[in-house]
C-alpha cells in the first residue's frame, strides 16, 4: 500500500518544513520585538516606521512577498543572501527572508497585544523609580508582556509552520511541494493527501496544545 | 495601556535626545534607501520603459493584465465566502451542540482543517477535480482555489461564529429561555442575530485573509488572478519584474487596507452603540494570518 512512497523523501521534506519554521520564528520574533519597541517609543519617526511596516507588510500577501524574493532580490538584482550560484540554498535563505519580513508583523501586533494586558501601574511605578524608557520597557513592562504574549505568540507560530508551505511557490522542497509532486505522478491521491495532513496535523496540533499549556502556566495572575 | 504610559512627559535633556535617536534613524533609512535605488539602478530596473506601461497615462496594462487578474481574484474571494459563511454557521453552531454526537465531530472536521495549510487544501482539490469530475482544466484552477478556501475559512468561520454566541451576555438565553422558547428558537431567534452583528468586524478581517490566499492560486495552481498576472506582465513588458510587483503589491495593499479600516470603523460603531449587549467580537480576535489549531479558540 505504501509501496509507491519509496523514491520519495517525506521526511525529509517535513524536516525542511521544521526548518523553515524553526529559522523564520527565531527571525521574526527579534525583528517583530524591535518592531514593538519602536511602535510604543518615544521618538515619533520610529513610531510611524513601525506603524507603516506592519500596515503595509500585514496587506500584502505572502506569496507576493516570497515570489518577489525569488524573482525580483534572486532574479533580478541577483541578491542571493550568500548562497552564490546554489539556487537551491539561495530559495531556501530568500523563503526565511520572506516569512520574516511577512511574520515579523504579526509577532510586533501579538507583543503590542502583550503590552496592553500590563497595568499602568507597573510602568508609572517602575517610571516613579526614575527608570528611562529603555529600563521600564526591557525590565518591566516586556518581561510581564511576552508571558501574555505566549497565547498570540503561538497562534502566530502555527500559521508560520502553516505559512512555509508558500515557499513550494519558489520550489524550496518543503511537504507542499512534495505533495504536488507526488500527487501529479502517483494515482494515490486520498492517501498521499492523508499522509501530508497527519504530518501537519502533527507539526501543529501539539504545538497548539503544549504552548497553549505554557502560556496559561506563565501568565501573569491578575 | 497608552503608549505615553512607558515614559514621562519630555523634559529639554529628553527632547535633545530624541532629535539624535531621529536622526540617527534618518539616516539608517536614508542608508537603505540609497541601497535600494543603486541596487536598482545598478541592473537598469529604474528604466523608464520598464514603468511606463503603468505609469506613463496608458491603460492597455490595467485593462489587459491587472483588471482581468483583479477580476479573478475578487471572484474567487467572493465565491469562497458565500460558500463558506453557511458552513461555517453551521460548524460552529454544532460545535455548541448539547449532543455529543454532533459536537465532537464538528469540532474533529473545525480542528482538522484549521491544521492543515490552505495551499495542501488546494493542491488536494486541484488533484481531486482532475482525477474524479468532468470539470474542465481551465475551470479547475477556480475551483481547486475556492474548495480549498472553503474548507480552511469555513473552519476559521465557525470559530468566530462560536466565539460570537458565546461572547453574548448569558441574560439572553436565559430569559429566552424563561419565556419558554425551545432550544432551537433561542438559537435562531436570539443568539444568532446578536451573534451576526457582534461577528461582523471579524468577518470582514476575514476576507482579508481570504483575499490574500488567492494568490496562493495564481503561484502554484496556474490560476489566471492578480499575482499570475505580474509575472504574464513582466514577461510581456520585458522583464520588469521589479515594477510589475511593485503595481501589484499597491494594489493589495489597497484593497485590504481598506478592508482592514473598514472593519475597524464596523468595530468602533458596534462598540459605541447603546442598543445592543456590547458583544463584540474585534478586528483582533481572529488572528489575520489564520487562526490556529489546537488551541481551541479564536477569540
């Protein structure tokens, strides 16, 4: 029944999945948190940079992002993030590129969401104490706001495993394309199809269900 | 809290140092956008001929190309709508069931879709029109993107529907209760029509997403919508690929900014209205980039 699963790579291409993910949330949540900083700083122009960012980069589609990586940086401008003529490796790094671009502006909004759960209180004592906007920031307010942001923060990282799949368009050799692949060469449509659902089933399922415990283990009880 | 909250009202020293962090950030940006333009300019993409077509007055790229992709895209968003607002009414009404033989497996197909990626839907529909009906090749595409649709954004509706019943006051039901409505009458006379109305900025948001995930179709599945049509645009105009995105990003961003405002303002008027419960379910509610699994909620 499963003979014809021999000349393919499933794993391997559910490991490229886990990768892509792994690298893109590691990414966005740094560029996302800078991103938060400046949306709630005090110097105005940083403030409507992020604002901008996050406006324009959420309306965009993915795809128009990752596609443009591909054919516009790689293509075009021959921008290939250090991977020389390996187009390859170069997919690979531009897909990151992309979906950190794409989700670092739902990571800002989720860690804004954060900040808004924290009582005025804790900033104005922790401002009381002549802390700066960087201390009450970095030491107060984010520390009680990324416990908050735990619930968000998955959501945001479950359509990111969901969201790799976009990278099939510019034929990183992820579970999506694989599938294409496999379903337009073998007649075992529902079974190849099953196989790729249950390997996303399990890739964000438990991701759902373990960080779902987690954030509610680390909110702050108010 | 008010962005103000995280610093005090600024002093001389705190102004001084603000004008530096702001033009330290001029620069930074005025240096990116230098890269960007020799960037450009450096593979001759700033070139005239290459904008032209969209910005030199004529039409023939808006009426040939976008407008038709416009069309396609707007089609497919619309039509996966429509379809998916019953079923997702529907899936989350069951998943509020009292049996448990309606509620479990409504909430097993709720579950099970939201998992799996809109693109794998597609492609699994693309196969599934091929292989088992008669539709045409050329209408596939359309209904391999929209049955994918339909089945993620169905599951994503019926969270929103579900979190909409339950965010109404538990007055409502019990008093229609009281008066002696049964079951189904409180459900389609009292919680669903307050429901609707609370859900109606989340829905909007909604299309959104759905209108971003068509494009997912002109990609991988050969689907003739907006995306498809920049890269027909840039192999006709002579390779302007950087120009033909930049259009049809704009484009997008329009689109959905307005969507996005529109169903701010929905929310602001919903909110300020003294008729209703105050149920309301937010632009926020249901995360833009789809939902999640698992975690059992989208509100």
């Amino acid at each position: 029944m499963f003979d014809f699963l021999e000349g393919y790579d499933v794993l391997g291409a559910f490991w490229t999945t886990v990768q892509l993910t792994l690298l893109s949330a590691v990414g966005s949540l740094i560029w996302g948190t800078l991103l938060a900083a400046m949306r709630v700083g005090p110097v105005p122009l940083m403030r409507g940079f992020g604002t901008a960012y996050v406006n324009i980069v959420r309306n965009i589609p993915l795809t128009v992002i990752i596609l443009f990586s591909s054919l516009g940086l790689y293509s075009t401008l021959s921008i290939s993030l250090g991977a020389g003529d390996d187009v390859d490796t170069a997919n690979f790094r531009l897909a990151v590129l992309g979906l950190i671009v794409y989700t670092s502006a739902f990571v800002c909004e989720a860690i804004r969401s954060g900040i808004n759960t924290v009582p005025v209180g804790q900033a104005e004592a922790a401002r009381a104490i002549g802390l700066s906007f960087t201390q009450v920031l970095f030491l107060v307010v984010l520390p009680q706001a990324f416990r908050a942001a735990v619930g968000p923060l998955t959501n945001v990282l479950i359509a990111l495993t969901k969201n790799t799949t976009v990278a099939a368009a510019i034929g990183v050799a992820e579970a999506a394309l694989l599938m294409k692949d496999m379903v337009e060469k073998e007649a075992q449509l529902l079974l190849i199809s099953a196989i790729i659902a249950f390997g996303f089933c399990c890739l964000t399922l438990p991701t759902g269900l373990i960080l779902g415990w987690v954030g509610k283990k680390v909110a702050v009880k108010r | 809290m008010s962005k103000s909250v995280l610093y005090d009202a600024q002093g001389p020293r705190a102004k001084q140092r603000n004008i530096l962090y702001t033009a330290l950030f001029v620069v930074a940006l005025a240096a990116l956008v230098w890269w960007v333009y020799s960037a450009l300019d450096e593979k001759n993409q700033l070139d005239w001929a290459l904008w032209k077509p969209y910005l030199g007055g004529g039409t023939e790229a808006y009426t040939t190309y976008i407008w038709p992709g416009l069309e396609n895209t707007l089609k497919a968003a619309a039509l996966a709508m429509i379809i998916a607002l019953p079923l997702g009414a529907v899936l989350g009404i069951a998943r509020l069931s009292d049996h448990v033989w309606v509620r479990v497996p409504a909430a097993i197909v709720v579950e099970f879709f939201r998992a799996i990626p809109v693109l794998v839907l597609m492609i699994f529909g693309l196969a599934l029109y091929a292989q088992y009906t008669d539709v045409s090749s050329d209408d596939r595409p359309l209904y391999a993107v929209v049955t994918g649709l339909v089945l993620y954004n169905a599951s994503v509706l019926a969270e929103i529907v579900r979190a909409g019943i339950l965010a109404l006051p538990k007055g409502q039901s019990e008093a229609a209760l009281a008066i002696g409505m049964r079951k189904n009458q409180v459900m389609r006379l009292i919680l669903l029509p307050q429901a609707v109305t609370a859900m109606l900025p989340a829905i909007v948001s909604q299309l959104v997403v759905i209108v971003k995930d068509t494009a997912l179709g002109g990609a991988v599945l050969t689907f003739p919508e907006l995306l498809a049509s920049a890269s027909t645009m840039s192999g006709y105009y002579g390779a302007n690929t950087i120009a033909s995105f930049t259009v049809v990003a704009v484009i997008y961003i329009v689109i959905n900014f307005s969507l996005t405002s529109f169903a701010s303002w929905l929310e602001g008027r919903l909110r300020r209205r003294k008729k209703s419960t105050g149920a309301v379910l937010g632009v926020q509610d249901t995360t833009d980039i789809g939902g999640a699994a698992g975690t059992g909620t989208a509100a």
